[in-house]
C-alpha cells in the first residue's frame, strides 16, 4: 500500500510510525498538492484507494482542489491532516484548521 504523506508539526507522530512500517510505503512529495494529486493518481491506476496524509492549516487547505477533483470524478481518497490539540481548539492557534 502507498501514502504520500507530506510531514508537517500536527502530523509527525503519523509520519514517524510510517517510517518504521514494513506493509505501507510513504511516498514523499514536495508539496501537499502534488501527493493528493499523486493520490489520486495511484487509485485511478491501482483501482485500490488512494491516501494521503498532510499537517494542519495550510497543510490541509493544499489538499483540497485534489479532493475536489477526486469527488468529482468519483474517485476514492483517504485523506489525513493533523489538527492542534484538542484544548487548543477554538483558541485561533498557529495553524489550527477549523
């Protein structure tokens, strides 16, 4: 199985237990953008579903033209972000995603 995981802050424990798994291989691309495209790209090939992994804020606001485009042409995506702690939710925090 693939991810393209780009790591960021919110999402860094997801990307460290990446690194130490045999049965999923991270895929590293350059931008959020890129890996949900890629993403889709490797469901529209596989047939299996696509999964991306990216950080909170402007990590998750750079996947969403890609799952505009994957909705639109009813293609499956997975897609993770990372999130600020739960107590700081609300509170306007660096890169909280609302």
């Amino acid at each position: 199985t693939n991810v393209f995981a780009y790591p960021g802050g919110a999402s860094m424990e997801i990307h460290q237990a990446l690194t130490r798994s045999s049965s999923i291989r991270n895929v590293l691309p350059r931008h959020e953008q890129g890996g949900i495209f890629s993403a889709e790209g490797y469901a529209r090939a596989s047939g299996l579903p696509g999964v991306c992994i990216a950080t909170s804020g402007p990590g998750a606001t750079n996947l969403v033209s890609g799952l505009a485009d994957a909705l639109l042409d009813s293609i499956p995506i997975v897609a993770v972000t990372g999130q600020v702690t739960r107590r700081m939710i609300g509170t306007d925090a660096f890169q909280e995603t609302p």
